[in-house]
C-alpha cells in the first residue's frame, strides 16, 4: 500500500481494517476449505487477509475451515501454484 501496489479504494479497505486490529477489534472468521497437499483455499476474507499480512500479523488468525472429499468436485476448486 505504501509503494501504491493496490488501488485506492482497496487499500482504504485495508487501512480500515488494519486500523481495527491494531486497536484489538475482534473480526468475524475467515472463511476457507482444505485443497490438495494441505492447503487453504480461501472462500471469504481476501481484505482481512490482506490486512492482516501487511501487518506481519503474529498471532492467530480466527477462520472456520470446511473438508469435504467431494470438493474437487465443485466448479470453482482448482488447484493451482
């Protein structure tokens, strides 16, 4: 955000929202389902991730994981690097 890698609305978005966490507000959950080899596909959250890795955040971050052996099988799972 510093060096203007986001659009503007967007990296108010982020402000805002780190400006909660450095203040101790409690966010809702992210949102996000197990992928293959172990990782974490988010589903909803993508500001609040931002936020929170700008700010090297250190602590955990509360989400709501789903698995389901089907999920290959929906439309928008794709495993990708």
């Amino acid at each position: 955000m510093v060096r203007r890698e986001l659009p503007d609305s967007f990296a108010q978005k982020i402000a805002a929202i780190q400006d909660k966490l450095k203040g101790n507000e409690t966010l809702p959950e992210l949102v996000a389902v197990e992928g293959e080899e172990d990782k974490l596909i988010l589903i909803e959250g993508a500001h609040r991730i931002t936020a929170y890795v700008g700010l090297n955040w250190q602590v955990n971050i509360p989400a709501i994981i789903g698995r389901s052996a089907l999920m290959p099988n929906w439309p928008w799972y794709a495993y990708r690097l």
